[in-house]
C-alpha cells in the first residue's frame, strides 16, 4: 500500500476514488477542508477560519500545517489519502518538510486524466437527493423518473458551481494550480497518471498495490 494524494480536477470523481479507497483498503482519508471546518467555532480560530472559507481564499499555510501535522501524528502510520492539501508548489514543499520531519513518505501522487467535454458534462448534469445524498447524472446515470430520487422520492437538487459558467472558473483555478504541481510531483517521480473514465478503481487499485 501507499501513501496517496490525489490532484484532480472538479468533477473527476475524486470523491467516488477516495470512498473506494476507504473501504477497500483501509485508507485514512484526511481532507485538510474537513480538518479545517472541525476547529471549534467558538474559539477566536473557528471564527476566522469559517471567515476565510466562506470567502473561498485560502487559510494560511501555518494554520493548514499544524492541523495536519497533529493529524498525521494520531494516525500513527496508518496510511492515508490526502486530500484538499496541496494547493499549490509552496505547499507541497512544505508538506515535503513535514513528511521527512515525520519520517513518513509520500509514495504517490495520482492525477486523475479526464477529458474537459466529460468533465464538464459530469458537473453540469450532477443532481443530487438533498436527503439520502445519492449521485445521479443527467447524462451518464439518470434516475428512473426525471428528477427524482430513486432510493427516497425526494426532488433532486444541483450544486449551484455546478453550471457552465462556475465549471470554466473551477476548472481555470484548477489548471493554473495543477500545472507547476505536477510538475513539482514529476521530478520526485511521483506523479502518476490515471484515466478517470475507464476502468479507474482497477487502475488505482493496481497503482496502489504495485510496490
Ligand atoms: P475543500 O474542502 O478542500 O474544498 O476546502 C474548503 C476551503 O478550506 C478552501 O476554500 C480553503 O478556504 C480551505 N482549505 C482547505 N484546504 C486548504 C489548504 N491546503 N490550504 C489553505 N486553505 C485550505
């Protein structure tokens, strides 16, 4: 097994791989946004970390490292999935630091490949049942009746970045950040490529298991 951290861009299924990962394999999934969202609210912290997540900039990279060094420590050597975390290059050198100071490694970086069109039909046809939280796609996989969710009835909802226009945006962030980093993950010879249309949790799961 290894350790992992996923780039991926907005509607790549990162969520679905990470669910695989979790039960299939045991992985600690760490999400730095989670981490984050969990301080205390009442605390003067809470309060300025719901602030800047609220205004979707970022949290500062000292706040984001001290959650996860002491997340990383209580799993003791369990190995995890990481996620949220890294945002960009000065991160991921920062997270390098912290790993050797843990004398934990990172084994790999798995970019997950999919083509804009099907990404972009992905995000836009996402519907969701607000109360059993089931998936369902317009396009790829549709509910027996339009609109409605198949296990509770419910009337299906979408994100509202789930359209056209906040795609593009989301999408631009992502490729101006993913670039240098896989870049960065590159010359580690850590990056590893995955497509994210065919046969995905075979192709992670052999990725994962390939010593
Ligand atoms: P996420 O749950 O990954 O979508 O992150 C939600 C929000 O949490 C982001 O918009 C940031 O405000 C903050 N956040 C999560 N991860 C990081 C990180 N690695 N560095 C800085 N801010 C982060």
């Amino acid at each position: 097994m290894k350790n992992v951290l996923f780039i991926a861009p907005p509607a790549a299924g990162k969520g679905t791989q990470s669910d695989m990962l979790v039960k299939n394999y045991g992985y600690v999934h760490i999400s730095t946004g989670d981490l984050l969202r969990n301080v205390d609210i009442n605390t003067d912290l809470g309060k300025r970390i719901r602030e800047i997540q609220a205004s979707g900039h970022l949290v500062e990279d000292e706040i984001v490292f001290r959650l996860l060094e002491d997340k990383l420590k209580s799993i003791k050597g369990n190995h995890f999935l990481l996620d949220g975390c890294v945002r960009n290059v000065k991160q991921a050198s920062m997270l390098e630091d912290l790993l050797s100071k843990l004398d934990v490694k990172l084994d790999a970086v798995i970019v997950l490949d999919v083509p804009y069109d099907v990404l972009l039909k992905r995000a836009i046809g996402r519907i969701s049942c607000p109360r059993c939280k089931s998936i369902y796609n317009k396009f790829f996989k549709k509910p027996i009746k339009v609109d409605v969710c198949d296990n509770c009835n419910e009337k299906l909802v979408s994100r509202n970045d789930d359209n056209e226009e906040a795609f593009k945006v989301r999408y631009q962030t992502y490729l101006e950040n993913a670039t240098p980093l896989m870049d960065f993950y590159d010359k580690l010879n850590k990056l590893i490529k995955v497509d994210g249309t065919k046969d995905t949790d075979k192709k992670i799961s052999e990725t994962i298991k390939n010593d």
